[in-house]
C-alpha cells in the first residue's frame, strides 16, 4: 500500500513538522485541529519553516531562487487545515500528535475507528505510551503502529517504527516507506515504553535535573559539560527546555505510574514546580532557561 494522503492529527510542536515533511514528501497532507487559532499557529510554523528551508538551499546551490519559490508553492499547495474530524475519512495514514495523554489519545483512536474508511493505517507519534493500548481502542490492530519522529522534526533524520504484536506486515511496511518518503532514516521498534530513544534519553533528562536539585552543579554547567564532553548538539536541561516541560513530565508520570519498581524513572521535583508555574519551556518563553521565539536569551 501507498500512503499518498495523509491526516496529522494536532498541528503543536511535533504535528506541524510532520504536517510538513509529509508534504514535502508528496503527500497531501490535512491538518487537524481543535481551534482555527492553533491551527493557523501551526500553518504559520510551516511557512516560516519552508522559508528558512529555501533560503538555506539557495544558500547551498542546491536550487536557484526560483526553483526554490516554486518548491515552497508546491509543499504549500498540498497542505490543508481542519478542525472537523471527518475531513480524515478517506486517508490512507492519519497520524496522531496531541497532547501525551493517554485516555485522551484512546477516546481519539476509538473515535477515528469509526470515522475513517478501513484501510487507514493508524500512528501515533506518542513519546511513551503503548501503541498496542491505542490499537486495542482503534478496533484496527493489525493497521496500528508508532511513528515517532523527534523535535525539530524538519532537522531531525530518524523516524522510529513500531510495531505491536498485531501488527500487519503491510501495514509496518507502508509507515515505514511514509518515513522514508518524509526524509527520514526509519529505525524498527518494539512496543516498549520509550522505544529506543526515548528509553536512554528522558531518564538521562530527568537524571539532569536531579543533579540541578542537588546542587551539583548550575544548569550552565550540566549543559556544557554534556556538549563539550560528550559532542551532543544541546544539553539535557536546555533540550528539556526545548521538548517542554509539560511533555517531559508527563512522559514520566505516565511510565512511574505504570512501572513504579523501575529506579530510571523518577519524576524531579524541579519538573513538577515549573510545570505547575506554567513555565513549559521554549513554547511559553520559560522553562530553566528564558526564550525568545526558538532563540535561547
Ligand atoms: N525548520 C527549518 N529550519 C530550522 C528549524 C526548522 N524547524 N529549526 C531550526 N532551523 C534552522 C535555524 O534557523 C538555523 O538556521 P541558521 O543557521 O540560518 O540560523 C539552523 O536550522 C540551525 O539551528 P540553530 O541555530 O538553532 O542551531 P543548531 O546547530 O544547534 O541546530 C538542532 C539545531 C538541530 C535542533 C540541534 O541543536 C540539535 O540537534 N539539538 C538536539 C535536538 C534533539 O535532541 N532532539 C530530540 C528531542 S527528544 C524527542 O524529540 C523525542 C520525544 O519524544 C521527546
Ligand atoms: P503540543 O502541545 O505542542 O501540541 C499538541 C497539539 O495537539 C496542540 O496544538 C493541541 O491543540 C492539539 N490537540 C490536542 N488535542 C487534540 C485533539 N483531540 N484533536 C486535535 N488536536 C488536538 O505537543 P507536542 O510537543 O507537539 O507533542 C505531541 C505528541 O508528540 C505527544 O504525544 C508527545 O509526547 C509527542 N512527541 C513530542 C516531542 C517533543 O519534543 N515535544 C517529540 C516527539 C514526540
């Protein structure tokens, strides 16, 4: 099977760079949405992203000025907005990125079971729950699987795969040739909590935060330290700073609830607070650090 159409579901953070680089990928891509505002914030990502992507390849001579004009018209034309959840019907992929929170996701996969014609493969981009949980509410286990791209998704080059028990291999097939269609090295996962990357790297986030609380070291510090020692593009509380405050805790609330005799997952008391002042991160301007726009100040 072809995945040609395509619904993302939440156009935030993750879901307009998927919106995106489905639709760079040649795919018509619907945007979904619970308000016009959060919408048009999202499509107005994507322009300023599509900017910055042509720019960049003009900069490079990859394509002239008006190749590059073109291009972003051509992305932009298969792109479409709405906040009605039957404009997904006829899709061949709808993939999901709203807010981590399960019993949210699974009112929303029962729910498109019964909206969406029967061979739409189902994914979620979830950061930890189980997608077997969400195939069991979809009533389409064998078309359900994780697709789990990484922020910013228009730079980032891997996309994980899961795939559960009941997992068709055509189905498994079809999202893995979509994640190489959007550019990305596709790696194949089980449906364990956190997959591959996100097994090693929350723990090691909150493991940042825990050494912030003791006063190890300040937060300049622990980032230096991670990049200048370790060669990693940002460090752990920046790059908590950067995936939000509020996504993080709920990732580890998730996995103490339902591992609680796992010692990697632990919740830091800082994570808590900030959520609880509103400070998310790079999204509200606030998180460890002050933000302005996707600029650390
Ligand atoms: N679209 C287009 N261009 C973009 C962009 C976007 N979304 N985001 C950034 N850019 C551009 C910037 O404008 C910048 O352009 P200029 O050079 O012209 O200024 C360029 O890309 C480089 O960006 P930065 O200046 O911010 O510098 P950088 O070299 O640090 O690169 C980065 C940014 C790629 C994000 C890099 O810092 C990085 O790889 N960070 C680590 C990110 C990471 O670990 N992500 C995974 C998070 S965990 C996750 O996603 C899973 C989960 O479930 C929580
Ligand atoms: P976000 O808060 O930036 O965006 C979520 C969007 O979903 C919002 O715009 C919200 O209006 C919309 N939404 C919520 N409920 C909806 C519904 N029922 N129908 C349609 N839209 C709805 O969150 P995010 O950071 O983009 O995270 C989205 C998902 O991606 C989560 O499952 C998260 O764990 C996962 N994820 C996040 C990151 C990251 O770095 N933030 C990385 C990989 C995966």
């Amino acid at each position: 099977m072809v995945i040609k159409k395509v619904g993302v579901i939440g156009c935030g953070l993750m879901g307009h760079g998927i919106v995106q680089v489905a639709a760079q990928g040649g795919c018509s891509v619907i945007a979904l949405e619970t308000e016009q505002r959060f919408l048009d914030s999202g499509l107005a990502r994507i322009e300023k992203s599509l900017a910055k992507l042509a720019e960049k390849n003009v900069e490079k001579q990859k394509m002239t000025a008006e190749q590059a004009k073109a291009w972003v018209s051509e992305v932009r034309a298969r792109i479409s907005g709405s906040l009605d959840r039957r404009a997904l019907a006829d899709c061949d992929l709808v993939v999901e990125a709203i807010v981590e929170d399960l019993p949210v996701k699974l009112a929303l996969f029962k729910e498109l079971g019964s909206i969406c014609k029967k061979e739409t493969i189902f994914a979620s981009n979830t950061s930890s729950f189980s997608i077997g949980e969400m195939a069991g509410a979809s009533g389409r286990p064998d078309r359900m699987v994780g697709l789990h791209f990484f922020n910013p998704v228009q730079l980032m080059k891997l996309v994980e795969v899961v795939r559960t028990k009941d997992t068709s291999d055509e189905s498994f097939a079809a999202a893995r040739a979509f994640g190489e269609a959007c550019g990305k090295t596709p790696v194949a996962c089980k449906d364990t909590p956190g997959f591959v990357v996100n097994r090693l790297l929350v723990p090691y986030m909150a493991q940042s935060l825990m050494m912030l609380e003791r006063g190890d070291a300040t937060k300049e510090d622990i980032d230096a330290a991670m990049q200048l020692g370790c060669g990693y593009p940002m460090g752990p509380i920046t790059l908590t700073d950067y995936v939000g405050l509020d996504t993080t805790l709920a990732i580890i609330e998730g996995w103490v609830k339902r591992y609680p005799k796992e010692p990697a997952f632990a919740i830091p008391e800082v994570l808590r607070t900030k959520v609880k002042e509103g400070k998310l991160g790079r999204k509200t301007g606030e998180g460890f650090y002050k933000w302005e726009g996707d600029k650390k100040v």
